[in-house]
C-alpha cells in the first residue's frame, strides 16, 4: 500500500537525520586530501552481505585489492566474481570470526599470501533486541555478542596493527552504532555495550599510534536495510540507509581517514546529553528511542 505524502516526507526527514553532517570526511581531519585507493589492500568482514558487501563492491570500484572475509564461501565467491568482472581484484577468505584461533590463521594466511593489508574494516557483527533483564538470563548471547562484536575486532588489531605501525602507515575502520550517543535507549544494553568498547578502542588506536602513521575511524550507522533487520517486525516500513549508502560512509572514512562518521541525529542527541543528561534520558523514555542493528 503506497504511503500518504505526508508519511513519504516524514520519511526523508528522518532519513535526513540518520546522513551526517556535510563533508563530515574534513571534520577532523582539516586539510586533509583524498587518498587514492588503487591497489590497496582492504580486508573487509562480514563481506558477503549487507553493508559488508556493499563496501567491498565499492572499494573493488575504487581500485583496491579486496580480501572478502565471512563464514560464507559460497556468497563470497559470488561477491569475488561481481568485482572482477566489474574489472576490480578481490579475494574470499572463508573464516569463523567467532573463534580467536581461527582469526589467527586467518592473520597469518593474509600476510603469507599479500603481505598484509593497508586498510581493515571491522564491520562483522551480531546484535541483540532484547530487555536487559532477558539478555541477562540468556549469559551465552551476551558472550556472543562481546566475541564477535568486540574480541574478534581485536583479535584482528592485534594480528594486522604491527605490521602497519612497522611500515608507518594503515587505516583501522570499526563500525559500531549510533546507539552508543545514545546509550540510554531500551533493549540494546549488551549490543551497545559491546559497540561501546569497541568504539572507545578505536579512539585510542587514532591518540596513541596516529605518531606511527596508523589511524582509525568509527563509523556510527543508524539503521540500515540490509538482511540482518529482516526479522525484526519493529523495523518493518521504518526509513533507513541503503546498504549502498552504509557501503558509502567506508569510502569516505578510506579516503579521509576522519575520527568518526556519525548520523546528523546522534551528534545532537550526545549535544544535549552533554548539556543535561537527566533531559536525555527522559526523551529516551518518552519516545521509547531505540538504536538499531547495523
């Protein structure tokens, strides 16, 4: 059934909220200059759908090498062949990020067969919708979610970072959610909270090792259309980003290397909790404002 044009305006407002602010690449990073992309290597996770997939194409379009990791052969092969056919180099490496030895393996199999990477994006991830009083009794969730949100991402720094820090240059991108500006909101405690570590690690990557050359971006989606909120009736008809779009914010953080890449909504959002966090949190009640899965 088509929408009132009242709810399609509603819609792009919204929408308008969750784009960030205009050239949000140079916010802090003044001065800085495209990078060019071409034959870098770009280990990317959670590559063989959503927004994984989505910037792996568009770093294949860019030029870059892409080393597409999953659990999925079959969808990353896929994925492989779009790019090359589309005249890009890309690579699948099928690989449980859920279990810490296998992403060692998965480290050393990278630098034997390129050498390392230039830039890792640290999109795989899993979320949780649920009470916190729920996701407290189901304690094997809340450590999945911290294992593949958070351990795996570090498994990963810590595989991938010396080699940057020794060659003075590399580019960590971690994508977590806007939830965390607004870390308030119901139902996502244990997913935020996993997002919140990871966000809080990828600021001290960028303050303690930017000397070294290598810098990190945080990439704070609002939500996203992609198979992962398929289920989630509460998402249904809800405006959001494109995978396209999300896919987008990755190459913009390649090229620019910004801090962090945030939704118009949750930089005003963090604003007034900075102002008076008691005037947040009673929004948040009020509106049953809710993060959403990346």
């Amino acid at each position: 059934m088509s929408r009132s044009p009242l709810r399609r305006l509603s819609d792009q407002i919204t929408l308008a909220t969750m784009r960030p602010p205009v050239s949000a690449q140079l916010m802090h990073r003044p001065g800085a200059k495209a990078i060019d992309l071409t034959s870098k290597r770009v280990l990317v996770t959670g590559a063989s759908s959503g927004i994984g997939e989505a910037g792996a194409e568009q770093f294949g379009a860019a030029g870059a090498t892409v080393i597409a990791v999953a659990r999925r052969q079959e969808n990353l092969d896929a994925l492989v062949q779009r790019i090359t056919a589309a005249g890009g180099t890309a690579h699948a490496i099928a690989c449980d990020l859920s279990d810490l030895e296998a992403i060692d393996q998965l480290v050393k199999d990278v630098d034997a067969r390129f050498g390392g990477v230039d830039i890792l994006v640290n999109n795989a991830g899993r979320s949780i919708r649920r009470p916190l009083a729920e996701s407290l009794e189901r304690w094997h969730d809340v450590e999945r979610t911290m294992q593949l949100n958070y351990y795996s991402p570090l498994r990963l720094i810590r595989g991938f970072a010396p080699a940057m820090r020794e060659r003075g240059d590399g580019h960590i991108i971690n994508v977590a959610t806007w939830g965390v500006f607004t870390d308030s909101s119901p139902l996502f405690g244990v997913y935020n909270g996993s997002k919140s570590a990871l966000s809080a690690v990828s600021r001290v990557i960028d303050s303690e090792w930017a000397r070294y050359g290598v810098q990190s971006t945080t990439l704070y989606y609002p939500l996203v259309k992609t198979p992962m909120i398929a289920p989630t009736a509460a998402f249904q008809g809800k405006p959001g980003l494109t995978a396209q779009e999300a896919g987008a914010w990755m190459l913009d953080a390649a090229r620019y290397r910004p801090i962090r890449i945030a939704p118009r909504l949750a930089l005003a959002f963090r604003a007034l909790d900075n102002l008076n966090a008691g005037w947040a949190t009673a929004i948040v009640k009020r509106n049953r404002i809710e993060p959403v899965e990346d």
